[in-house]
C-alpha cells in the first residue's frame, strides 16, 4: 500500500509539472521565420588591430548577413571572462569582455541590429562561473556570506566525490565542478538529495533560489538593454541528480515565464540535444547535434575533425546510413509539434565544420547545405561555412579547445576570410597562433572572391535560403515524410508540403550513381527547380529516381 501511494504521488508531481509547463505563452512568432547565424566573437571580424574579433566588427558585418538572408544571430559567450574556455568561464555576467567592447557597443549591435529588422541571442552561461568570479571567491571563505551556499561544497576537503575540486581555500571543503576543474558549479539544488551528502541542498534551500533570482537578474538586464533572447549552455545539468528533469523542467518553466511576462517577443533557447526534451522544459528551440543520440553525427563526422569517425551518410564512400537520424529527427519533431522547433546546425563551435576531412569541394557542400536548408526545422549557419571555411586540424591548445587531451575544438574556430590578404581582417600580432587564417584546402574561400562568383558555395547558400524563404512548404509550415532513407541506402528521398504544394528532394552525397523507383501514386509532373545531375520520373504511380554522385536535386510535384 505504501508503495501504490508512493507512485501515485510521484505521478501526480509530474503531472503537476507537465501541467505547469502547458500554461506557458506562445513561442514569438518571430521564430517561425528566423534564420540564425552563429557568430564566434574572437574570430569573426577585427577592428581595431589586436588579432581578436569584437563588437564593431559584427556591426560592420550585419548588412553582410542580412545579405546572406540570415534574420537572427547567436553570438557565443561575450561577457568578462578569464578565456580558460573561450568565454565559457564568466567573471561578470553584467560586463562586455574589454577584448570585443564595451557594454555601450553591444546596446550599440542590439540597435543596428533592429534597423535591419534582425534579431540578436546572447550565450547564456548559467551553469558555472569561473573560478576567478568574485562569487566564487567569497564562497570560499569561511565565515558564512552571501555566496557561501551559491556554489556547492563538501563539508570537508577530504570528502570528494566524483567531479569535485579540492585544494587550499579559507572554508574545509571541495568544490562541484561543470566541466573544466576552473568551471565551479553555480548551486540550484538537487533534485533528489542524498542523505549521506549534507551538502547536496534542495531546490528550495535559501543557496539555490537566491542562484535561481540571479540567474533571472541576468538576463532582464540584458533584455532590456535590447537582447532578443539567449541561447542556454549546458541547459539540461543546472540542478543536480535529476535524472527524471521534473525539478529541470520546472526552473526552465519558471524562467520562460518571467521572461516572457516582461519581455513577450524574447526567446529562450537550449544546448540539450534533444529538442523534444528542451520544449517539453519551456525552451523554445533545440539543437540536433552531437550531444543526445547518434543522429547528426551520423550523418557529418567523418575522418577528420573534433570527434572523428569511420563512416557518415556525407561522404564519398557511400558506406553511411541516414536511419539513426531519421529515427531522432521524427521523434523530436512529434514531440515537439506546436511547442517549439528543432534547430539542425551547419555546425558550431564545439564540433567539426561541413568542410572536414574528404567532404572538401564546394560540389560535396552544396549536397549537404540543400539537406540542413530544406529541413522541417529552423535553419542555422555556423560563420564561415556558407563559404565552405574548412575544419583545419594539428591546431594549438588555445583558450580551452582541447578536451581530454584529443579532442580539439580550434579547428572548427578559426577567422572568417573575409578576403585574400593576409589576416583576412585580423592583426598578425598576438595570438597569432590561433587567430591567423589556415587552410589547407583545395579552394581558398573567403567573402569578396565568393561574392562575385555565381557558382561559389556563398551564392548557392543565399540562393537556397532565399528559396525556401519564398516557398512556404520547405519552411516551418511545411510537414516533412522520408519517401527512401533506408540502411546503407543512396539516395535520401524526403518530400515537403504544406498542404497546398508538395516537393521532393532527392541528394547522394556519395561518389556513386544510384537508381531507385519508389510508389507514388497521382503524380503528372515532377518540374525541377532547383537540380544538378538528379533526374525524376514520374510513371504509373511511381516515381524513378536517377541520381549521380554528388548530386541534389528538388521538385515540384504537379497532380
């Protein structure tokens, strides 16, 4: 009997919990038709001369985006930080790194922003501060302060526990880390505390709700100095051993409300990877990466890069398979119907780019950016990679990118090439070695040769964005069906309608040609509007597909 009633209350919580997140305000509508564009501050656009991107260089560059057709920016973390992981190690949450500005200047891209009629999401690093944070300082002491229970501690420097730091501080003790051991964990509790770790307070515990309040401090002063919102690290680990995410989901859904009681048009996004998950929590927007089941990187990691593999569907070889990633990216999409959106990046600063390994000719990027643009989910360019900017490897340890001692990030990280002299916008002064361009590529991109090349991968990107922009069925209003995505198959045939128009996209990103006929019954004509070497034919119900290697190709299908 104790135990029925044990259940029963357990339901009835979560429940309560589901309940709580389905009273939330609509997602702006704004993000219906967003298209992101991912900037790494430190690397896209120096103004002033010391080898490191800042503010005025994004500004610069806006009209550049816009051209792009891009409407929204993701702007990594660009707050005062001691750079032990690129920004992810925040000092003060209410300051501009002096490296990219000032406060003044972000205000200033926040507003140029808006003229433009684009949108502006700053990286939320909530989770963890750095260990130089003037928080993390006072917790240390030990007379008991403000800060003393806003991190966690052990109660003694000789308990510690798996991902907790010791060493010589004013209080007896040892710290929860996040990830590096200079990343504390900021405290909101856990969800179900262990009786034998006095330390491991509840959410309800004064430590954890001041951290939460902060928390929200935060980000109403960066929404109301013009933010749009904020793109969440690490959003699924804030409370501690909450393997259910009752406790997750309920702080998430307590954030979005406040934020979106003062602030209506702002969005909440969230590094989970698994949107069906995050919107479930109240985040607006997801992305598929290479964090949660193995979908994206089944289809991009190849030989080379941060997270190296042997096979993936875009690839040469033709040994990939698309199942693990349809499988995902339709359970995601059910889940997240009406709520929220999946967001499938081109890449981003923790992972490899397009353009890595043998996936290196404008031909084998043009594949894969017509399969991230014509997804039902919203589209996102990492910098570069509408250039086709190659992952370089063999690069420096620089400010954190390498992780356990083999995986490194600085690839993926290097500048824009804005043009073809030397530092493409970038100072050859310190530090050079990671802020000076790189490529060992068969084709050298960069922006002003790009421009004035109608065939190059920067002009295929914007013409492909601005095709799905002008078709609603390739857009989020569009339902998406996979027609062939079978095991060890080419080509990945999936169709786009929205009710009153359907089209089919046909890519074989391998070097093979393949053939397939597929049942579709009440099909006249398949017009082809956006083709290289694909070719279908639709007969007596069916649909016969010639696709040659390297080829993509969408259609309009007439009834």
């Amino acid at each position: 009997m104790k135990f029925l009633l044990i259940i029963a209350c357990s339901v009835l919580f979560l429940a309560g919990a589901m309940a709580q997140n389905t009273s939330l305000k609509p997602v702006p509508e704004w993000m219906k038709t967003a298209y992101f564009y991912q900037i790494y501050p430190q690397s896209f656009k120096d103004t002033n001369g010391d080898g490191i991107g800042d503010l005025n260089g994004i500004i610069e560059k806006l009209d550049y985006i816009k051209w792009l057709g891009c409407n929204a920016l993701w702007l990594n973390p660009c707050f005062e930080s001691a750079f032990m992981d690129a920004g992810y190690d925040v000092i003060d949450y209410y300051k501009v790194a002096p490296r990219y500005g000032t406060n003044d200047d972000l205000k200033r891209l926040f507003k140029e922003a808006h003229k433009r009629g684009m949108r502006v999401c700053l990286d939320l690093v909530a989770g963890h501060t750095s260990d130089q944070h003037p928080w993390f300082k006072e917790s240390q002491k030990k007379e008991k302060n403000e800060f003393t229970d806003r991190y966690i501690w052990t109660s003694d420097s000789t308990v510690k526990p798996e991902k907790y730091v010791s060493g010589t501080f004013g209080r007896n003790g040892a710290y929860r880390k996040n990830f590096f051991d200079c990343q504390p964990a900021l405290n909101y509790g856990f969800a179900q505390p262990d009786p034998d770790h006095p330390w491991e307070q509840p959410v309800t515990a004064e430590g954890p709700r001041k951290t939460r309040a902060e928390l929200m401090r935060i980000m109403d002063y960066w929404l109301s100095m013009g933010a749009d919102g904020f793109r969440v690290d690490m959003a699924p680990s804030l409370i501690k051993n909450d393997p259910d995410k009752v406790e997750t989901n309920k702080l998430w859904a307590e954030v979005r409300s406040h934020m979106q009681k003062k602030f209506p048009e702002s969005v909440l996004i969230a590094e989970w990877g698994h949107p069906g998950r995050a919107v479930q929590a109240g985040f607006m927007m997801d992305f598929m990466i290479h964090l949660g089941p193995d979908a994206f990187s089944s289809m991009f990691f190849n030989e080379e890069g941060t997270y190296p593999r042997d096979s993936c569907y875009f690839r040469l070889d033709g040994k990939g398979t698309p199942t693990d990633f349809v499988s995902a990216y339709m359970n995601n999409l059910r889940d997240v119907d009406g709520k929220g959106y999946i967001c499938v990046p081109t890449a981003n600063h923790d992972f490899q780019r397009l353009a890595c390994g043998s996936r290196n000719t404008p031909e084998q990027l043009k594949v894969a950016l017509t399969f991230l643009m014509t997804l039902q989910s919203i589209p996102l360019v990492y910098y570069g990679d509408e250039i086709g900017l190659r992952f370089i490897s063999g690069l420096p340890d620089k400010e954190g990118s390498l992780i356990k001692g083999k995986y490194n990030r600085a690839g993926t990280r290097t500048p824009m090439q804005w043009n073809t002299t030397k530092g493409a916008g970038f100072s050859d002064g310190d530090p050079a070695s990671f802020y000076l361009p790189v490529d060992s590529s068969t084709f050298r991109p960069n922006v002003e040769a790009e421009m004035g090349d109608p065939s190059s991968v920067l002009n295929f990107t914007r013409k492909l964005i601005e095709l799905r922009k002008q078709t609603d069925a390739l857009g989020t209003n569009g339902k998406i069906e996979f027609l062939y995505a079978q095991k060890c198959a080419y080509p990945l045939v999936y169709k786009r309608t929205n009710g009153k128009e359907t089209y089919v996209i046909v890519l074989n990103p391998s070097a093979q040609r393949y053939q397939v006929e597929l049942n579709y019954p009440a099909v006249l004509r398949a017009v082809p509007v956006w083709v290289n070497q694909v070719a279908i034919s639709p007969e007596n119900g069916k649909l016969r597909i010639d696709a040659n290697g390297v080829s993509y190709g969408i259609f309009k299908l007439l009834e």
